[in-house]
C-alpha cells in the first residue's frame, strides 16, 4: 500500500533533484544542491599550506565550517560539522597532498528537512568542482520511520518532525574516483558494509534500521546517477535537474 504524502510523493520518491557547479568565482571550487525546498551552497578553499593543531601533518587535513541561514552556529551545527568532516575525511585521498588544509565551507540557503544529506551532497560536488583528489563519490539520503512502521525517503520539515526516527545514510558512489578536475578515474577500494557515514536520530530497531538501509542504498543509485552527471564538465549556465 502507497502513503500519501501532503506533497503527493510516493514512500519511495525522492524530492526534485538540482546541482549546479562554479556558483562562487572566488572559491577553488563550488556547488549549490537542492531537493524540493531544501538548498545548501559548499564552497571550497585549498588545499593551503600547513594543518591544523592536532592534526597529523603527514596527511592532508579537512576544515569544515558550518553557516546556518541565520542566527549564530548552535550544538546541532557544530555536530554537523563534525559528521560533515569525519564523512569528507573518509572519502579524499588525505596522501596526495599532505601538509595541507583545505576548507569547507557549507551555507545553509533554505531548510525544508533532509539537510544533512543535502549538505553532504552539495560538499561533494564542491570538492570535485575544486579538483580535490577523492577516493570515490558519496551520495546522502534521509531515511525516516513513520508512526505506522514504514519507512519514507527523503521527507520534508513536516514529514521530519512527525516522524519517530529517522536515519542519514552516505553510500559510495560506486567505484568513481576523481582525481583532476573534470576526470573521473576507476580505483577499487572497497568501502565496509558498502556505507561511508551512518546517524540516526530517535528510537529505531535494528530491523527498521535494516530496512532503512536497503530502501536508502536502493535509492542510493539514482543519487549516484545524478550526481556523476552533474559532474561530467557541467559548464556555469548549465543546472541539471530531476524530478
């Protein structure tokens, strides 16, 4: 049985899809992503000279700085942050460029729910629009469980907040990897459990979370399709879109 969702989605459908990269002349790399009403811009800059304190100096080291559409940065932000770094950390190739920071910087133009995953999206089309050597792409979905037990894609606010868990899931982006601006190169590594980052939020049992897994990795390759596309030499005045 479908559920009728107050924007007339399916369980399974995922809010309109659109990327556009080189958005900021002055960052080394940029990108705006939006599903439905949600929209986040990432900005790139680096990778520069010298790492933070306490990072290791052998490796490259990633800054991420969070931007909320107003107010001042909060703790939800900060764990943003936090989830945004660990997430890019696993996915660049930290050795090519060691000795360096490059910085994220994630603004927050509307939130209509799912932003985290709009976030990650947007950081990684960021990076690659930058020419950051990667491991591989990632793409984010949000997962929620409803009151009646199934699981729903990609909610809005509302659908978000009525919802009694939910869950953000970054899948790679097969086996893609990106090591010059505009390239897109094979290299096999395989990544454990086939998912990159994993947050849940309320109470979620390990069977709900397993279907939350396999409808988010289900869906995972059209996100994954969408965004190679994106990144296939998108020039300024193209937007590629999906419903």
């Amino acid at each position: 049985m479908e559920v009728d969702r107050a924007d007339g989605r399916t369980r399974n459908q995922l809010r309109p899809l659109a990327c556009t990269r080189c958005t900021l002349n002055r960052a080394h790399g940029s990108a705006t992503w939006s599903q439905g009403e949600t929209k986040v811009l990432a900005a790139v800059f680096g990778p520069k000279a010298g790492t933070k304190k306490n990072e290791n100096p052998e490796k490259a080291c990633i800054e991420v700085i969070w931007k909320p559409k107003t107010g001042q940065i909060g703790k939800p932000e900060k764990e943003y942050e936090m989830i945004l770094k660990r997430t890019l950390q696993s996915i660049c190739l930290l050795t090519v460029n060691p000795n360096t920071t490059t910085s994220i910087i994630v603004q927050v133009v509307n939130d209509d729910g799912a932003l985290l995953p709009c976030a990650i999206n947007a950081a990684c089309a960021a990076l690659v629009d930058a020419g950051i050597p990667l491991k591989h792409l990632a793409v984010a979905i949000c997962c929620c469980l409803a009151d009646g037990g199934y699981v729903i894609l990609d909610p809005c606010k509302l659908e978000e907040q009525r919802t009694k868990a939910f869950a953000y899931l970054v899948f790679p982006n097969l086996l893609a990897s990106v090591h010059r601006k505009g390239s897109l190169q094979v290299e096999v590594e395989p990544v454990e459990h086939g998912i990159i980052t994993s947050v849940t939020r309320g109470v979620m049992p390990v069977e709900d979370y397993l279907r939350c897994l396999e409808r988010g990795r289900a869906v995972s390759a059209k996100l994954s399709e969408f965004l190679r596309r994106s990144m296939q030499l998108q020039a300024p005045s193209d937007s590629p879109t999906a419903g």
